[in-house]
C-alpha cells in the first residue's frame, strides 16, 4: 500500500525537512522522487532493507514505523484540513 500517495504535496515538504535530522538517508536522496520513495519506504518499515540492499527480505523494522507514526501524529490539523477540501 503506498502511505506517502495518500499524504498531501505540502505535506510531503514538511515531512522530508522533518525528517532531516532524524533520518538523514531520506534528506540526502538525489532528487524528490528518490525522498519519495524512501519516506515510503521508512512508512513500510523497509527502509533500512532498502539502502542495504538485502537479497532476503527483512521484518519491517519497528523503529521506522514508530517514527513515521510520530511524524503523522505531530501533523493532524493539516491532513484534517487536506481532507475536508477533497
């Protein structure tokens, strides 16, 4: 399922400088499509299995889920607002 289609474009600019400091594999990807895919991968909780490259895939890592949870929960008067609008 992919978590990040479903967040809005101002949103997503919050969330890549949100998480710069926090996860710097995210600010450091080449262009915004590549932050785009990883922010979805961090909301999978694949991140990590992603960047390394693993031939068997690894369990989502709980770590990366808790901290795309955390960065949803600081931002819900803005995805509420997004909603009413569609």
């Amino acid at each position: 399922m992919n978590v990040i289609s479903q967040v809005p474009h101002d949103l997503k600019q919050c969330a890549y400088k949100w998480f710069e400091g926090k996860v710097p594999d995210i600010w450091e990807a080449k262009n915004v499509l590549e932050k785009h895919k990883r922010l979805q991968w961090l909301a999978e909780g694949s991140l990590a299995y992603h960047l390394s490259r693993f031939t068997t895939p690894l369990p989502p890592v709980q770590s990366e889920l808790d901290l795309f949870a955390e960065f949803m929960a600081s931002n819900p008067p803005r995805l509420a607002k997004r909603r009413k609008k569609q």
